[in-house]
C-alpha cells in the first residue's frame, strides 16, 4: 500500500468489489460513535490505556496496527488510531454475532497468514512485512483464490476504516468538510470528499459473511 495516503485510501476503495460493504443502522452506527469518541476521551484523561469492549488485547493491537496502515499519519493530520478508528470498529462488533465471525476469523487468518510467510502474527511482523501482506489483499482482481477469505476480511476492515475515520473530527477537518452531518452508513465516500479530492467512487454494497 506504499504509504497510502487519503487520496490513494478512496481510490483503492473505489476498486474494491460490489459486495465487501458493511450495512448498519444509523442509530447503531452514530451510538458506536459517540461511545468510542467518550471512551478514547477518558481513556486519555485517565492516562491509562482504551479497554476494548469486544476484542481481546492482542485483536485490538492488531486492529490498531491494520487500520493505521490503512490511513497513516501524515501532513494534513492524524492517523487512523488518533481518529479512534479502532475504538469505533470496537464498538460497531458488540452483540453483532455475523460482523463478530467476520472480524473475528480474518483477524486469525491474518495471524495465521503471517505466521506462514514470517514466522510471527501480523502485530510482531516488521511494518514492511505487514505492508506485503496488506498489498496481497488490498486488490481484489490481482488477489489469489486461496487469499478470497483473507481479501473479503480486508476490504471490511478498509470500508470501516474510511467510515470512522472520514467522520471522525480529525477526518472531516483532513477533507476541509464545513458540515457537521454525521455519516451513518457507509454506501460510499461523502460526495464533498471525492469532489475535493478529484476522485470517483462506485458504491459498495452489502457485505456478506462465510464461516472462515
């Protein structure tokens, strides 16, 4: 993903295929949220560190890791952790047992993945190491067949990634979005975002689960 910046995020994004998009509610999607934004806050009032609610340490480590390399830190503001991306995918897998299988099983198919090409879990991999794997996943028609589990389980984690953190604060001041309008599901990049970044989006659609 070579250092993929936002402008690369929506274009990878607009490659992905009809059917890696994760529907959810509105009310679901705002609460998950305002929860995650509440908990990164007093997570860092207390000067301790965000407990996840659905994830084990070693996930959420490994989530945090895959969402940064997603949408890194760069000139124009944070990365995706300092936006509370994973707080927020955190939060979006409570009492939601299809999304749970999903996350859940591509995160251990991305440890076992790594374990086979490195001989360690994705988070203990080198960042070039983590890169190669990410880039073997992220396009879609240049991706093996055995990867199919592996290129699905990416996909949701980006379409996640670009939803918490495009509405996030520190995405919408990244575009230089004046609204204020909350984007409860995420069926394609704000149309102010691909204006100002000169790009062009074809809607994801509905994700849907296997067992892994």
């Amino acid at each position: 993903m070579d250092s993929m910046n936002r402008r690369k995020v929506l274009k990878v994004l607009g490659a992905a295929p009809a059917m890696v998009g994760i529907a959810w509610t509105e009310a679901e999607a705002q609460q998950a949220h305002q929860h995650a934004q509440q908990a990164k806050k007093s997570a860092a009032a207390a000067k301790a560190p965000y407990k996840p609610k659905y994830f084990t340490p070693h996930e959420m480590a490994t989530v945090t890791a895959l969402t940064n390399l997603i949408i890194p830190k760069d000139e124009r503001s944070g990365n995706a952790s300092e936006a509370g991306v994973p707080e927020f995918i955190d939060y979006m897998m409570i009492d939601q047992p299809d999304r749970q299988t999903m996350m859940r099983g591509g995160l251990r198919w991305l440890d076992s993945e790594c374990r086979k090409r490195y001989g360690q879990p994705f988070v203990k991999s080198t960042e070039a190491q983590q890169t190669e794997i990410c880039d073997a996943l992220a396009y879609p028609a240049k991706a093996k067949p055995e990867h199919s589990h592996g290129v699905r389980f990416f996909s949701a984690v980006r379409d996640l990634t670009a939803t918490g953190f495009f509405t996030s604060k520190i995405g919408i001041a990244d575009l230089d979005y004046k609204g204020n309008t909350f984007v409860p599901k995420w069926t394609g990049a704000p149309k102010e975002a691909l204006d100002h970044l000169g790009v062009s989006y074809e809607p994801l659609g509905k994700w849907y689960t296997e067992s892994m």
